[in-house]
C-alpha cells in the first residue's frame, strides 16, 4: 500500500441504491425499446410491402398509358407482340418500370403483353374485360403471350390470395386472384 493514498472505504448504503437504481433504469430503458420494435416491426413491414404494391400498381398503369397512346398515334393498332416494349418504351421513359418490385432479382420485363392483341386495331367493345398486360413467368424483353404466363402462386398476396397485376383494355390496373377467370 503506498503511503500517499488513503485507506478505501466502503460504499454507503445510500451509494449502492443509486448504483443499483441507475442500472435498473437502463435496464428498464432496453427493455423499453425492445418492446417498442417488437410492437413497430410488423407494422413497418405492412407498410413496405403496401409500398411495392402501390409502386407495382403504378407501374403497370404507366406502361398501360403508354401502350394506349402508342395505340393512338398509330391508327389505332395495338403493337406487334414481338417488340412491344421497345415501343412503348419510348413513351414510358423508365425502363424500371418494366420490372416488377415484388421480385428480388430484376429482370428486363416481368409483365406480358396479350400476344392475341398483337397488331390488331383497338376496339370500342374492348374495355375493362379486355387483358392487355399481366403479371407473367416469362421474364425476358418483350414478353408477350397468354394467361398461362400469370405466376401461381401470384406474385402478390394480401389476405391470405394470391394476386398478379392485370392491366385492362380501359387503360385500368387492378390485383386479380390468381383463380379468377380473365378474358
């Protein structure tokens, strides 16, 4: 023991109470917190899976404009299937578009255009029961082909279905259950 350094004393028990009340009050604090992201991280999901449905939604209204007025500026005439989005991408501008947010890995085009409208000329009586893009399996440039591309399971869920992007005739877009009969 050097000599220049008083004898230690112990604490007092008024000291220890404090030590101990401050640990019990971080402790308090983490397990706080913990509860707190426990009760937000399902919440925080909801509202990111909400967000790529609303993104996913837009997109394939975007590209739907785009092919109508493509339709528009020439005579009326839906593109040839086999270079649709070539087309019309000129008027969509982002190519991102074309990629579905429900898909982790990108690819160049996750939705399809309904090869059987492939050139024809637009109809009056083709409205919202006419499909003319969709979710599909077929994930290259310029997909094109029928209802039997669609995902099942579908690419989204919400309430226990499973759903795929649709866009209509009408220039709609909608979630579509994967069991519902599409004309």
């Amino acid at each position: 023991m050097r000599p220049d350094k008083p004898p230690a004393t112990p604490l007092s028990p008024r000291r220890r109470v404090n030590g101990l009340l401050v640990v019990v009050g971080i402790f308090g604090g983490i397990l706080f917190c913990g509860v707190i992201s426990a009760i937000l991280f399902p919440v925080f999901v909801q509202a990111r899976i909400a967000a790529k449905r609303s993104s996913g939604l837009t997109a394939i209204q975007t590209i739907t404009t785009g092919l109508l007025i493509y339709a528009t500026e020439n005579d009326e005439r839906y593109p040839l299937a086999q270079d649709w989005q070539d087309r019309v991408g000129a008027r969509v501008k982002d190519p991102s578009l074309f990629q579905s947010p429900a898909l982790s890995k990108p690819s160049p085009c996750d939705v399809a255009f309904r090869a059987r409208l492939s050139g024809r000329p637009k109809m009056a009586e083709e409205t919202e029961t006419t499909v003319l893009l969709f979710d599909s399996t077929r994930q290259v440039r310029n997909a094109s082909g029928d209802l039997d591309s669609l995902p099942k399971p579908g690419r989204w869920r919400k309430g226990g279905v499973d759903q795929n992007l649709v866009a209509f005739a009408d220039g709609s877009a909608r979630f579509s259950a994967t069991n519902e009969v599409l004309h």
